[in-house]
C-alpha cells in the first residue's frame, strides 16, 4: 500500500489542480478537505479510474469557506474501499471500510475523513465545536464495534500543542510502544478548545494522534496562510496501535 495522503487547508486555492492530482496519484487513498463544491468533475477529469466519495452540499453552502470533502481512491484499491456513512447531523465525515488485505491485518479497517469547522464567536462558538466532537467521538465508538483498526484523519481545527493522549486506556499501547510516553514534539504550540476536545477523543479511544510522535513529523505547521504569516497544524491523524505498528514515516 502507497499510504493514505491528504490535503486540507483550501487545496484548490493553493495548488493548481493539475498539481493536486499529481499528489492524489501518489497515493492509493486520499483525503481532501473543506473542498467548498460538491463537484468532483474537475478532479475526475486529470484521475482517470480513481473513485470519488464526497459529501453533497447543499446550494446554500457551495464555495463557501468550511464546507466540502472528499476521499478518492486509486484505481488499484476501488474493489477495497467502500463507504459505511457520510455525515452526521453535525460532522462533515465519510467513514469507509477497507479491506484488511491493504494493510496485512487480519481485520478490516475503518477510515473516517473528517472536517471540523474553525471556531468562530458568531459562526462556530465553543458549544458548537464541543457538539461537533461529541457526535465524532459516538461515531468513532461505533466504529470500534465493526473493527479494532481505526483511522481518524483530516482538518479538524485542533491546536493540540504538547497535549498528551496517553491515559489509562492506553496501558497495551504503552506497553508496545513506549515513546508515546515521551512528549510530543511540536513547532505550533498553540491549544485551543478542538485540540483539548481531539486529546480527549483518542485518549477515551486508546488511539495516538501521530502530530509530533512518527519520523517525519515534528509537529510542523500544515496551514500557513495565503502570506506564509499564519503557521499553525489543524490537520492530524489518530490510529489505533495495529496501524500505529504500520507507520514507516511521514511528509508534509
């Protein structure tokens, strides 16, 4: 398996299409967040035989800021991917299942592409964030129940700093790798109220959120605005500990 890629942080905006394709092509299955559109038509066009799985917008949200996501899978893995859900009432995600023998597991793996709005006073205050996560966190449960491979990635908004998520629930994990007991390594280290409520989802889970823990990952920033003036890591990855196992490295 190539790895699953992914792109956040408006990736029409800036990359070229052509430029965004040529990263999807490298990648057996990949994550594209706040799309703004519900049409693929333009990808599909440079990526012949890869699926598209989106999120339908309504017309009130097309183009705007915050909306809008996407999984495209290469057509080397189409027949192993298959949707389970796309959002709940409150939680832009697509939860896929996919087969087992993409990873060498003995059970299959449940991937859930997620986008969680930016906290905002008037359009997104705390209790929405906070609501947001709640319905993640249900939905991530219920997940646990198909299979105990579970990935979580995605643009979530979530400052985590130097949070740890390691608690009681993660005594096995600690166990098999006891480095996630180090502390995380971070260049953004910022907290907001999305990178506490992320810290409490993996650490309720038994999941590691990767950011500052794999090689190649430094807790460098994925978002830096249109002047290069804005650094910060919204975008993270949580995994259970037999694909934390798999993980060889990571690019930014």
């Amino acid at each position: 398996m190539h790895g699953i890629g992914g792109r956040s942080a408006d990736a029409n905006a800036e990359l070229k299409l052509v430029d965004v394709c040529s990263l999807v092509k490298l990648h057996d299955v990949t994550v594209l967040a706040e799309m703004r559109t519900s049409d693929a038509s333009l990808l599909v066009q440079h990526l012949p035989g890869f699926t598209v799985h989106n999120i339908k917008l309504d017309k009130g949200n097309e183009g705007k800021n915050g909306n809008g996501i996407a999984v495209l899978v290469a057509p080397s893995c189409s027949d192993y991917v298959r949707v389970l859900k796309t959002s709940s009432e409150n939680v832009q995600c697509i939860w896929m299942q996919c087969d087992r023998k993409m990873f060498g597991l003995e059970e299959d793996v449940i991937v859930g592409a997620v986008y969680i709005n930016l906290q905002s006073h008037d359009l997104f205050p705390v209790r929405a964030v906070q609501t947001h996560f709640t319905d993640l966190f249900e939905d991530t449960l219920g997940d646990f129940q198909v299979s105990p491979n579970v990935v979580l990635c995605g643009d979530f908004n979530a400052h985590v700093g130097e949070l740890s998520e390691v608690s009681d629930a993660h005594t096995g994990f600690v166990l098999d790798y006891p480095e996630v007991l180090e502390t995380r390594r971070y260049v953004c280290n910022n907290v907001n109220k999305a990178g506490q409520l992320l810290v409490d989802l993996a650490a309720a889970t038994s999941m590691a959120i990767t950011t500052g823990r794999v090689v190649g990952d430094d807790g460098q920033p994925s978002f830096t605005g249109n002047c290069g003036d804005k650094k910060s890591r919204p975008d993270h990855v949580l995994l259970s500990p037999a694909l934390y196992k798999l993980v060889c490295s990571f690019k930014m």
